[in-house]
C-alpha cells in the first residue's frame, strides 16, 4: 500500500469538499441547495444572507462570473448616491436622440425620437423592463468609470460594468471584458451592492457623504422599481404565493439573462428577516427562451429551498422599505 503525505491528504480533502467548511458539516438548507445544484445542467453560484440572523448559504459565492443586466444594480447604487450628494435629481431632464435605441430587452427603441424623459423615467426602465436603450442613457449621464471606481472603493473588486449594451468596448479595457462581455461580478459582491441599496447605505469610506433627507427620497424610489420588476419567473417564481398582503410584491430584485445564463440578485423581505439572494447558473446546457427554461427553474427552486427553511411563515411586503427595518451600518452613519 502506498502511504501519501498528511499534506498531500489535507490538499486532496479539501479539493472534494469545496462547498463545506474543513472539519464542519453542512445545513440541512446548504444541502437542500447542493441537491438542488447538483441536478442543473450547467453551473451554479450561490450566496444568501440573512441579514438580521446571519444565516448564510455560499457556494461558488466567489466566483466571478458574467452579470448581464444584474449589473444595471451597480448603476442604479451609483445614480442614487449621486442624487444624495446633490449631483443629480430624479426630475432631471434625459433626451433619447435619434439613432441612440437599442435592441434587446425594453420598449425605449419602438419610441418615436427625440423623446424627453425624467432621469427616474430612465431608471425605471432600466431596473423594471431591464431597458438597454435606458441603460446607455444612464452610462451617458454616469458613465462606467464612476461606476467602477465606486465599487472599487468599497472594496468590490470583482464587479465591474465593462460598456454600453449592444455597442463595442470603447478605450481601454481590462483583459478580462471579452470574457464577460457587458460586465462582471460575484454572487457575493452582487449581494452586497442591493443590500446596499436597501438599506439605502450610499457612503463610501473618506469620501463626501451623501445627504440623509435626499437619500431617503431616491433609495424609496429604487426599491419600489425594484419590487415591480416585470421578470418574475426566477426567484419570485415560488415565492409569490406566500405573500398575501396588500403592500405590493415582498420580493426587490434585478434580473439578468443571456443564451446560456439566467440569473436573478433580490431583497426578499422574508417574515423571520429580510434576504439578500443572488444566484448565477451559467455555461447552461439549456439555452432557449421559454418560461420553464432549466436555469430559470433552478434559481426559482433554490429561492424557494431557501425562503422555505428561514422563513416558513413567509414574506411581506410591507418591510421593503429604505432600512428594511435594520439598523444603519456603522461605516454609513452620518
């Protein structure tokens, strides 16, 4: 028999067991989920938290892996931070030009142009209907290097917003962009910027910190266009049934999908907490465009394994608000 070194045993423990914590077993949740993974056709990232419990659920959680339009969430923290400094206002003029449409995902490139619409016009398009045309008018008055250099400074390194959707890189890129195309992100970090945005935390460490009274106004706004997102058969999918209020939809959330991707990023106000959840499946074998696609399906069941074990009374509706009930993290206190 041959006998391997301790360390070469320790190395090979740890490369099967990737999804454990060396010496611990799983939750019954995580292993509802691995279960769950283990039967896509494709891959899988995870990450939920619970933010007033810290229950958490991490798998492939860093992993950097292509956002499509759940990157429009970076865009959306970047306008609301920028309206509570006092450098934008949701009233404010935004002109589409003739020529500027795009295809793809929204209505703005059946419009007839010039069409004049409010700043929070555009953002609503670009978070409810995920609207391209939207999305490059928010780029003009934001552009992607603000975009990334805030997620830089708050130390989310992995997400990056490459370009405008539907037009080729301009500038200098990072090596990476043709791998991920529009832009890039982890389950994890992805979290982090919605968490953000409910909890309306738009600071960022040793810079000029935003106004409380007109952060409020602008965070309010984002999460209701959050929790009308028009594309709900992935996490709200299963979810929808246990929400019987009359406050609106229990479930912020941004969508992102392409050929081999489907993928969805939400505040699910749970009774037992609020949850933040981003779950990627990507390199998906199945690539059509039906409702009961497999990567659709998939993150609609872990949402459902998840919610289900945390939260078994349900959702409501009536916590997402700015705050989401929690107190105000210490880095954002004025």
């Amino acid at each position: 028999m041959v006998r391997l070194p301790y360390k070469l045993l320790l190395t090979l423990s740890l490369a099967v067991t990737p999804l454990t914590t060396f010496g611990q077993t799983p939750d019954a949740v995580t292993e509802t989920v691995q279960s769950i993974v283990a039967q896509h056709h494709g891959k899988v990232a995870v990450y939920a938290h619970q933010l007033n419990t810290g229950k958490t659920v991490a798998l492939g959680a860093d992993t950097a892996v292509q956002t499509a339009s759940t990157i429009k969430l970076a865009m959306l923290w970047t306008a609301l931070r920028e309206i509570g400094l006092g450098h934008a206002a949701w009233d404010e003029r935004v002109t589409l030009k003739p020529g500027e449409a795009v295809g793809g995902s929204g209505v703005l490139h059946f419009f007839d142009t010039p069409l004049t619409l409010t700043l929070k016009d555009v953002a609503t398009m670009m978070v409810i209907v995920s609207d391209n045309t939207a999305t490059n008018l928010m780029i003009d008055r934001f552009t992607t290097k603000t975009v990334n250099d805030n997620m830089t400074a708050l130390g989310l390194d992995q997400t990056w917003f490459y370009k405008k959707v539907s037009k080729p890189a301009v500038g200098p890129m990072p090596a990476d962009q043709p791998k991920f195309g529009l832009g890039k992100t982890t389950a994890r970090q992805i979290s982090t910027v919605l968490e953000k945005i409910g909890r309306c935390d738009l600071n960022i460490p040793g810079q000029p910190t935003v106004d409380p009274a007109k952060a409020q106004v602008a965070c309010k706004a984002a999460i209701e266009m959050l929790r009308n997102q028009f594309y709900r058969d992935t996490i709200p999918r299963y979810l929808e049934t246990l929400d019987n209020t009359e406050e609106g939809s229990g479930i912020a959330s941004k969508t992102g999908s392409l050929n081999a991707t489907r993928s969805d990023v939400a505040i699910i106000a749970a009774k037992s907490g609020p949850i933040v959840l981003a779950v990627y499946t990507y390199d998906n074998a199945d690539k059509g465009w039906s409702v009961d696609n497999e990567g659709e399906v998939t993150v609609a069941k872990i949402a459902k394994a998840i919610v289900t074990a945390w939260s078994p009374q349900g959702i409501n509706g009536k916590t997402l608000v700015p705050g989401l009930g929690l107190s105000a993290p210490s880095d954002s206190k004025q």
